[in-house]
C-alpha cells in the first residue's frame, strides 16, 4: 500500500483480515451462546436438535461482517488512546519531527 504522506504510515488490509479473524471467533462465540441460550431456554427445546445447526451456521454468517465492520472502530480507539498518551507525555507523533 502506498503511503501519501512520506513518513506516515497507513493500516495495511492484512491487518485488518487477521484483526478480524481474532474478532470474529469472539464475536461468533457469543452470538453462539446467546443463540444456544436463546433455543434451550425456550420452548423451542422441543425442536433443539433440528435448530441448532441453523443456529450455528445463522451465527457464523451474521458474525463476519459484524467483525468487520467493528475492527476499524477498534483500531481508531487504540490510535486515539496512543495519541492521548503521547500527548500527555510530551512525545512527537508518528509522521512529526520534534
């Protein structure tokens, strides 16, 4: 990925495909948990074993672009607190020159 300002660097797409496989498993996890709770925890356990395939592979669509579109808000949250602390501390910035 090219830069277009010399000596500030850009998120590059790997790291938002590995940040967003380490988010997804979280993510997917818990919307299995609330599905599984969400079925066996009703009167829906009558027809459990019929849905929670359906559950598993609903969960598992509905959770990769939700890790999606929540890894950039993730990464601007970091930046932000990194900037806040070098701020705090009196430290140049990436791309400044002290």
């Amino acid at each position: 990925m090219q830069n277009l300002v010399p000596g500030v660097t850009t998120p590059s797409l790997t790291t938002r495909i590995l940040m967003t496989a380490l988010v997804y498993m979280m993510l997917q996890g818990v919307l299995f948990g609330f599905g599984a709770m969400l079925i066996l925890g009703t009167p829906l356990a009558a027809h459990a074993m019929a849905l929670m395939p359906w559950m598993i592979g609903v969960t598992a669509l509905v959770a990769l672009p939700l890790s999606w579109m929540l890894v950039p808000y993730l990464r601007t949250r970091r930046e932000n607190q990194i900037a806040r602390q070098r701020e705090h501390l009196n430290l140049p910035g990436v791309g400044q020159v002290s």
